[in-house]
C-alpha cells in the first residue's frame, strides 16, 4: 500500500481520491489486523499520524502491564492477562473467525 501511495502522491490511502479501491478492501478483509482499516485511516486524516499512532500504541498495550500485543495475542504476551489489549477485547470473535489458529 505504501509504495501505491508514493506512486499517487499521497500520504496514506484515506488522502486518495480511489479511496477506498479495490486492493484495499481485499487487504481489509484479509487478516484480523485490519479490521479496523477503514476507521484508522478517517482517524489518520482527522487527527494526523503522530496522534493515531499514540493512540493505537494504547489501544493495542495491556491494560495489566503495558506491553504491546498484536491482534493475534489474544492473551498479553508477558503477564497472560485475557485479553492482551483492548483491540483484542473489541474484535476477538472476529479475529477468531478469520485466523483459525490462534495464540
């Protein structure tokens, strides 16, 4: 997605007069990471990167103990606590559904 960004002068996909195309609904629907694609990039054009990033590095840390997890931990990678991070907590029938093997 980067690189067709570049190539179409823009900062990321939600500045894209395609927005959203095609290649970009197929990369949503592919992994439990990017469920929620659509609302970050609105957040990305809202608030601007440095603010989306401090919050996604919020919302995907351990509510226990502060380490970041990733959408496939459905427990926190360091202390166990169920769910790892609130993303997790929000979507974890879904990331369930779409990965199968889960950690």
């Amino acid at each position: 997605m980067a690189k067709c960004a570049a190539d179409k002068g823009v900062d990321f996909c939600g500045r894209c007069p395609e927005y959203p195309c095609d290649d970009l609904r197929t990369f949503q629907a592919a992994m439990p990471h990017r469920i929620e694609l659509w609302r970050w990039q609105d957040r990305i054009k809202e608030a601007g990167y440095e603010t989306w990033y401090a919050e996604m590095t919020e919302h995907f840390s351990c509510q226990k103990c502060g380490t970041m997890n990733s959408a496939y931990d459905l427990k926190c990678r360091k202390c166990g606590e169920e769910p790892s991070c609130e993303y997790v907590r929000m979507h974890k029938d879904e990331i369930i559904k779409r990965s199968g093997n889960m950690r």
